[in-house]
C-alpha cells in the first residue's frame, strides 16, 4: 500500500470518527408515535370488538408484552391544582392508577399514568411513544382477573393544548388511557407535551 | 214496585256506607305508611316534631365536588326560624340556618370536605320549631385536568457510546497519522 492511498485512509477514519462523535453528541429523546397512530389516521386494520365491562377491582400490575413493561400499579390522587398527581418519581418501574375514577376494566375511563424518565435515565413509559395500533395492555387486578385492552390509538399532545375531556371524560364502554411526558424536550421547560395511549377493553384473562 | 225501591234504597246506602267506611280506612292506610316511613328514617326525631313529619330541604348545588360550598335552605323554620343543619354524613358537621332576606326562608351553608367519596349523602335540618327538613346531596369528584408532569428528562442526552466509539477512532486516526509523517521523514532522510 503506498503513502499515499494510507494517507487517505486515515482521512477516512478521522472523518468517521468526527462524525460519529457530532451525531452521538445530539439528544436522543423517547421515541415518538408516528401521525399513523393517532385517531384522525383512522382505526387500526384490526379492530377488536369491545368486551362487557368487568365489575370495579383496583390494579395491581400494568403490562405492556410488546414493550415489555411490567410494572406495579400505585395510587394517584389529584394536585392542589387539578392535575393528575404522579407516581414517586424514584422509582423507575412504577406506574399510577387516578383512584377516584374507573378501575380498569370498569364501564368508564381507567387513567393509569407514569414517568418517560427521571434523573436518573428511562422509567416505565419511555417506550409508550413506540406503541402501535392493535398492541395490547394488561392489567392485572386485585380480583385475580386481567383485563385485556387493545390500542386504539396513541396521540401527542402540546401541554398548553392537552384535551381534557378526550382524555379524561368517563367512556360508556370500559376504556383506558395511559399517559406520560413525550413531544419533544427542551432545557428550559422540559417535556413540552404528553403521549396519550388510548385502548378499550377486548377481554378478560 | 216496592220491593224494586226498597231495594235501590237499601244497595244505596250499602254504597254509601261502604264508601264512608272505606275512604276513611284509605286515608288512615295511607297516613299510617307514610308515618311510618318516616319513623324508620328518622327515628325519635319525630316524637319532638309532634307528627309534623319532614319538609324539603334544597341544596344548591344539589351535586357538589369536594370544596365546594353548598347553600342549604328550607321553608320548615318558618318566619325568622332558626334552625341546626346536620351534615355529618359526610363529615361537614353541623351548621347553622338563619333567616335569609326571603324572611321566610332560613338559610345556611356548608362545605363538602375534600376527601369525601362519591355519591348521596342525606343532609337534614332541625328547626326551633320542632319541624324538621330532610334531603340528598350527591358528591362528585372533579376529574384530573391538564397535563400531566411525568417526566425530568433524564433519559434525554449524548449518545455516550457513538461518542466514545467516535472518539476512539478519531485518536487511531491521529496515531496513524504521526506515524504515516514519521515514516515518511525518515525515509526521507535515508536518501
């Protein structure tokens, strides 16, 4: 090999590495739901029919196969301000069930919420961004039964423009909603929005 | 014809008399189920209201959220009444009625404690009168609103590893390169 050609190969290699270092020195955020899973694209291919709601049972685990979260359910109240409290953000596995609503499973809106990360890295939901359509949700109960829903669709929405009534208002079928902090980060304001899986219930286990 | 009239006459005054007879014994049936329907729900309360049984009592709003004040008012009490609100069902305690501007109308107000479970919770009035008033409040709760704070962004940053592995290759890059000149001089010294 001559001079010349090892020559540039080392200019290869340093442009590699400045490369690699630039790209890996940009912020690597949760992932987030593509325009395909949100409502207005229309419902999934495979649509389960809704099952009879199941008598009330307070959770007790949250599972998500696809993404492989399994997490202990804790209880949520509400702040001085209205919003939906959040589950102790120390712990990373955990996810919080709001106590005064539906229990999953439930005629009515079950609302499960829980961290996309804490100081420390990713927490539960870091993956709720990448749900699709048709992925299921589980949730184990303390009357031993699981109830089964399926993913109708996952939105994102800015903080200042979060939908209520969408999200919160008590279904006539039994629904869920799982919330976390998603839509893009910024150092100042942190998460400037929520991801919102939205899922109805198909089953009983 | 005297018999036919004697015996429209007699078939009269069976009706009548079983009517006069039945009327009554309606009203006392339906006099002693409706006092007994309040006996059962309010116990010797009645004994001090001398029979006078319960009036309404409007709560405004008659379904309320924890916080929220309700007005109560009642038209037992009577012309500049007073009267002792109970709401301890709930675990607002008592509290007082007074006339309002309506002078027959005493008013009072309460405030449904912030962590009462939904559902009906039966208020009741005692007026200086004797008279009682009786009704329901239904509790419930506020749903969550806004957004939720879930998040720190923690898991936002460097890729720590494409940096090392960046890193890494840009210092073999320097290596060779000192050592490509390197060679390059003393080769060109040995000419």
């Amino acid at each position: 090999m001559s001079n010349r050609s090892k020559g540039w190969g080392i200019a290869a290699a340093a442009c590699v590495g400045i490369w690699l270092v630039h790209n890996g020195s940009e912020n690597v955020t949760p992932p987030v739901p593509s325009a395909a899973q949100a409502f207005a694209a229309g419902p999934s291919v495979h649509t389960d029919a809704a099952a009879d709601p199941l008598p009330p049972s307070v959770p007790v685990r949250l599972r998500i196969p696809e993404t492989d979260v399994d997490a202990p359910v804790t209880r949520l109240g509400l702040t001085a301000d209205g919003a939906l409290d959040v589950p102790p953000a120390a712990d990373r596995n955990l996810a919080g069930w709001y106590e005064d609503g539906t229990t999953p499973g439930a005629k009515g809106t079950a609302i499960i919420a829980g961290h996309v990360d804490n100081a420390d890295g990713p927490a539960v939901f870091y993956t709720l961004g990448a749900l699709k359509k048709g992925h299921r949700i589980e949730v184990v109960r303390q009357d031993g039964r699981t109830a089964v829903f399926t993913v109708d669709a996952i939105e994102v929405y800015a903080n200042k423009h979060f939908p209520d009534r969408k999200v919160y208002d008590e279904a006539d079928r039994a629904e869920i909603r799982v919330i976390t902090c998603g839509g893009g980060f910024s150092k100042k304001s942190g998460y400037q929005g929520n991801v919102v899986a939205f899922g109805h219930l198909i089953g009983v286990k | 014809m005297r018999t036919t009239a004697r015996l429209l006459t007699g078939t009269a005054l069976a009706v009548a008399a079983i009517g006069a007879f039945a009327a009554p014994a309606a009203y006392a049936n339906d006099d002693s189920w409706s006092s007994n329907g309040e006996s059962w729900s309010s116990g010797d309360e009645n004994w001090n209201s001398g029979g006078g049984g319960h009036e309404s009592l409007e709560l405004s709003p008659s379904s309320a959220s924890p916080g929220e004040t309700v007005t109560v008012n009642t038209l037992a009490c009577g012309k500049h009444g007073h009267g002792v609100g109970d709401a301890n069902s709930l675990g607002a305690g008592e509290f007082q009625l007074k006339p309002s501007t309506h002078k027959e109308v005493v008013v009072g107000q309460f405030t449904v404690p912030e962590h009462v479970k939904a559902g009906s919770y039966g208020i009741s009035v005692a007026c200086d009168n004797g008279k009682t008033a009786k009704g329901d409040l239904w509790v419930k709760h506020r749903g969550p609103s806004g957004h939720v704070q879930t998040g720190v962004g923690g898991s936002v940053g460097p890729d720590t590893a494409q940096v090392t592995a960046g890193a890494a290759v840009l210092a073999a890059a320097a290596v060779g390169g000192v050592w490509l000149l390197r060679r390059r001089a003393s080769g060109a010294q040995g000419h």
